[in-house]
C-alpha cells in the first residue's frame, strides 16, 4: 500500500515536470477559472450589501393624531413588537421628531425661522417599523388598518408608498436571482474550459495510459498519478488567484465606498482571506481532480 502509494506520489510529480509547458497553461487557465469564480463570490456580497441597505430602508411610518396619548402610542408599539414579521419598531415624539427636523435642514436658515415663528412643534409623534422581510410588511399595514385603531393614527406611510415598496421588492429579489443565475451560468463556462484544457495536457500521455493497461497495471494505480497532478493544478491556481485578485479589490474598493459607504470591500477581502482562499482551493482542486478522473477514465475505456 505504501510503496504504491509512494509510486503513485512519484509519477504525479514526473507528469507535473516532465510536461512543464502544458503544466503551466493548464494552472493559467485554471487560474481564469478561479478569478472568475473569486469575482463572483466578491461581487455576490456587494450585491448583498447593496440589497441589504435597500431593504434596510423599506419601512413603514405611523403619524399620531395630535390629541392621542403617549400611553396608547407607547402600546401599539409594544404589541407591534410582538408580530413575528416585524424586526423593529421605534418609537419617535414629537420633540424628537423637531430635533431630528432642525438637525435635518439647519443649513436652510428660512426653514428653521419658520419653525420657530410657529410658535408651537407642528410635527406629530409616529413609529417607524422595519420588518424581516420587506414582503412582510403588508401584513403589518394590515394591522396598523385595523378599526379600533382609527381614533389615534392618522396616516400610515405604506397606504401611500404601497407601489413604491412593491417595485423595490420586485428589484430585491431580480438582484438576487440575476447574481445566482450569472454565478452558476460563469462556473459551468469556467469548469467546461478547464476540463478541455486538462483533457488536452492528459491527451499527450494516452499511449503510455494504454502501455500501463496492457502490462496489468490497475485503474487506481494509472489514475492515481494524473488526480495528484490535478490537484497541484488546483492548488497552485487557486493560491495564484488569491494573490492575482489582491490588488485588484485594492483598486476597486475606493469606488466602492463611494457607491457603498457602508461596505470596505477591501477590509472584507483582508478579514475574509483564508476563507476566499478556502474556497477558491475547494472550487480548483475539485475541478483539476474531476476533469483528470474523467479524462483517464475515458482513455482507460478505449
């Protein structure tokens, strides 16, 4: 067992620099599989991100009538709570609704006089709710219209921004399904070219595969050699890769921040490192290791 397993370890290494050209193509091209596929994994958080913060924003707002108590709002808030789709609730007075308003336009001077020569704080208490899912929240507008809650809220924001919403929904879930879509379609691209590329370096050493059969050597043992080297074709594009990326996040992440304030996706490239690397050796040693076994498995047929 050892000592097949030491010839197996031994010939994968011959294979791997006897054929150092082909060997080197194959890691290039093995090495577009795995940008590909880690540009696709960064761009799947981006979007996520970027959909997040949408969805975020999608909320519901409450006005008060002017003469409601702080008692009745202060419970309404706490049985909204309760709602299995409603992730939070806030509940905004009316001074701080005035804070927030001054804070808001202090550099429009006219506005803020305005304000004040009122004489009295015009804005009304209210709630701002954010539910788990931004589809949830017509059943939390169908709460807030109930009845018996008609003599203390005025208006409910959803009533007004119902088609709003609705197309920001619709855009959520397109984002989702284009991204995953667009992944699968680019790694069945990438895997197919890569499994020709590998087919191609094996198809050199068909007549030693078939010289190896006829002196009785076993599948496993012919095999054995060419799955190592694919492996070592992976493993050596996928570290490849990580490094061939690095400057390129380095280089995007500014205009990034700039459409996205909240994600750095170069702090996320940096913390996440041995993660995307983890995942870019599972995605190229996978490929390198299938297409080999496939490929001899097809010599070894004929």
């Amino acid at each position: 067992m050892i000592t097949t397993l030491y010839r197996i370890i031994k010939y994968g290494i011959q294979n791997f620099t006897r054929n150092y050209l082909v060997s080197v193509a194959t890691i290039l091209v093995l090495l577009l599989a795995v940008i590909v596929f880690s540009s696709l994994v960064l761009f799947g958080v981006v979007g996520e991100k970027a959909i997040y913060i949408v969805q975020d924003k999608i909320d519901i707002s409450v006005d008060f009538k002017a003469d409601t108590p702080e008692d009745a709002m202060l419970g309404l808030k706490s049985s909204l709570e309760e709602l299995a789709e409603v992730r939070t609730v806030e509940y905004v007075s009316k001074e701080e609704a005035l804070i927030r308003f001054k804070a808001r336009h202090e550099p429009d001077s006219d506005i803020i006089r305005a304000i004040e020569e009122i004489g009295e704080n015009p804005l009304r208490a209210s709630l701002n709710i954010k539910a788990h899912n931004p589809r949830d929240l017509s059943v939390i507008a169908s709460y807030l219209n109930n009845v018996a809650l008609a003599p203390i809220i005025e208006t409910v924001s959803y009533n007004q921004n119902y088609l709003v919403i609705n197309r920001l929904v619709r855009i959520i879930d397109i984002g989702r399904q284009a991204g995953f879509l667009l992944t699968i379609i680019l790694t069945i691209i990438a895997s197919i070219v890569s499994f020709n590329t590998i087919l191609l370096a094996i198809y050199s050493s068909r007549d030693e595969i078939g010289i190896m059969r006829h002196v009785g050597a076993s599948n496993t043992f012919i095999r054995g050699p060419y799955i190592l080297v694919g492996a070592a074709y992976g493993i050596f594009a996928a570290i490849l890769g990580v490094l061939t990326i690095a400057p390129l996040v380095h280089f995007i992440s500014p205009y990034i921040d700039v459409l996205i304030p909240e994600m750095n996706l170069w702090n996320y490239f940096v913390g996440n490192l041995f993660v995307i690397l983890g995942y870019n050796l599972i995605f190229a040693i996978a490929i390198g290791t299938a297409s080999s076994f496939m490929v001899v498995k097809r010599y070894l047929r004929g």
